[in-house]
C-alpha cells in the first residue's frame, strides 16, 4: 500500500509540475519519478500490463431512432421504432478506446499529462506563486497522510480534487476559492444494490426447484429485485416466480439462445450479458457450451411446449423480432 501511495504522489507531483510549466515540461529527473514511479509502472508492465493497459472507453453507443432503413424509406413507427439493434445495447461490452504500449517512461508521460487535465486553471493559478519545493514537499506531506490513515488523498481511490486540492492549498498557505463545491457534500459511494437484503429477495430461492435456482446466481443480480424494471421475474415466492418464468419464457428463451448464435449474427445481446459472466469469472465460451445454460434452455423449452409451442431454432431467432414476442412484466408489484 505505501508503495503504491508514493507511486500516486510522484505522478500527482509531475502533473502539478506539467502544469506549472504551460503544459511545456515534464520534470523527469525528480527523484520521485524516477525511484517512486517508474519502478512500479516497469513491474506493472512486467507483471499486469504485458499485452498492453486497456483504457476503457466512455462513449455509449446512440442510435437513431428516426434512422429510415433505406433512403427514402417512410419513418419506423411501432414496433420497428422499439428495436435496439445488439451493437447499441449499453450491457454489450465495448472495445476500448485505445491500447497503451510501449517502456515505463511511455506510459509515465501519458499518466501524468492525463491526470494534469484534472487539475483545474483556477487552482494551478493558485499555485503558481508557491516554489517547485514548497509544492513537492507538501505532496510528500499528502502522502505521510495518506500513511497515516488521515485522508485518502492518495489512496487508489480515483482521483478527487476535494480530497486533494484544498489540502495542498491550505499546506501551502494559498487563497482558496470560497465557492461551494459539489464535492463537499461527501456523497456515498456508489454501491452494488445488496439483494440479500431485499424483502423476499431470498425466499424465492429456497422454495424453488433446482431447475429455477440454477437461474439466480446469473439472473438474480438483475431480476430478483423488487423493481419492475428490468423484469423481476425471480422476485416473490416459488409460486410467483414459477408463473414469471412461464410468462417471460419466449423472451428468456430468446436471451439465452443468443450464447448459441455468432457475435455478428446476434440480433439481440444475450443473457446473461458478458459483464455478469465477468464478475462471475466465467469465460464467454466456457459459458455457452456449459451444462447449466443447456439446463436452464431445457427448462425454458420445456415451459414453452407446456403452453403448446415449440422453441424456435437459432436460425429462426436470428430473423425474429424480438419486440413481438409476449411481453415480460415483472410479476410483484411494489
């Protein structure tokens, strides 16, 4: 832990340096860069990083919902207009906006210009009166604190400026800017909803049959919540949920099967999507040719032909429609 806060303070000292400078330098003779940070980010590299560092990309696909589907084609209306084609569904995991490579000192010059876009004018002016020495050694004094437990500046939180900047400002003797911020209000983290705790969130569970159970620890995150939206069809007791399933079966179906079509075939992003199979360490083609997803398309099927129909085939789901298939809503209403 300390070395990676003295990692965090060298390159918080670096980008208060870049930006002191105009943006014109990077101060790569320090010795906090050269014996805190680029020893960490070569062992990252050798380590964590060997095919490159992903950095994640932000943008959310959007759509067009007035897209005509060829030039002069009349607006979608209906159903057409509720379709949200796979590619612009916001679970599909996204590429990453670009790859880092290349030495430490590589990756240190892009981390610290990075981080020096969060540093906002006003404070870097606030600043700029204090010498290079009296601005490093009070992020060394961030650090210390850091260790100590009194503020987690520097902890591998992301970086805050309210956390750092006012304490940099107030060890250097600096006028600070009395506006309010919205950090000051010290909002919670954000926090995964606790299912467990959720009233009649586990009941279900433990009245169900093994056949349903084997629907929660990939479905459950999701849809066993007293919430509506997305449909809470493992919400309620085994009864409850035994009539959700056979309600939502042609859409669970279809979610499911989606493991069995190619990416570019898809239609419809499948279910589980890849982030839940993520946290659940599961690989994409482990989970596809598993015994439980064949378990869980029996059961589904098997609801299907009790109402009468078959399960469509996979080339039938990739020409379907999903929007027309029966309505899934959840079935507790709160």
């Amino acid at each position: 832990a300390a070395r990676g806060i003295r990692c965090r303070a060298a390159l918080l000292d670096a980008a208060l340096q870049y930006r002191l400078s105009h943006e014109n330098e990077i101060d790569m003779i320090s010795t906090p860069w050269r014996e805190q940070l680029l020893p960490v980010l070569k062992d990252n590299l050798q380590q964590e990083w060997k095919n490159g560092l992903a950095i994640s990309d932000p943008d959310i696909p959007n759509r067009d919902p007035l897209q005509r589907l060829y030039e002069d084609a009349p607006l979608p209306v209906g159903m057409p207009l509720a379709h949200v084609p796979a590619k612009f569904d916001p679970l599909r995991r996204r590429a990453p906006l670009e790859v880092w490579r290349g030495s430490e000192i590589d990756f240190a010059r892009r981390a610290t210009i990075g981080l020096a876009e969060f540093i906002a004018r006003a404070d870097v002016e606030r600043l700029r009166p204090r010498s290079k020495a009296e601005i490093s050694a009070a992020v060394l004094a961030l650090a210390d604190a850091t260790e100590q437990g009194t503020t987690d500046a520097l902890s591998d939180k992301p970086f805050r400026r309210a956390a750092v900047i006012p304490v940099l400002l107030a060890q250097l003797g600096a006028v600070q800017d009395k506006a309010r911020n919205p950090d000051d209000d010290h909002l919670p983290r954000a926090q995964l909803d606790d299912i467990a705790s959720e009233p009649g969130a586990t009941v279900g569970f433990e009245q169900s049959s093994a056949d349903v159970q084997r629907f929660f620890p990939y479905c459950g995150a999701c849809h066993n919540t007293h919430e509506n939206t997305p449909p809470n069809f493992l919400y309620g007791d085994a009864q409850t949920i035994k009539a959700n399933l056979e309600r939502c079966a042609d859409r669970i179906y279809f979610r499911l099967r989606m493991w069995q079509l190619a990416d570019a075939e898809r239609p419809k992003t499948p279910m589980p999507p890849r982030v839940m199979l993520d946290r659940l360490n599961v690989e994409p083609a482990r989970w596809a040719a598993s015994n439980d997803v064949a378990a869980m398309l029996d059961y589904v099927a098997g609801l299907l032909r009790a109402q009468g129909r078959d399960a469509p085939s996979p080339d039938q789901l990739a020409v379907k429609e999903y929007e027309t298939l029966r309505p899934c809503f959840g079935g507790v209403q709160q």
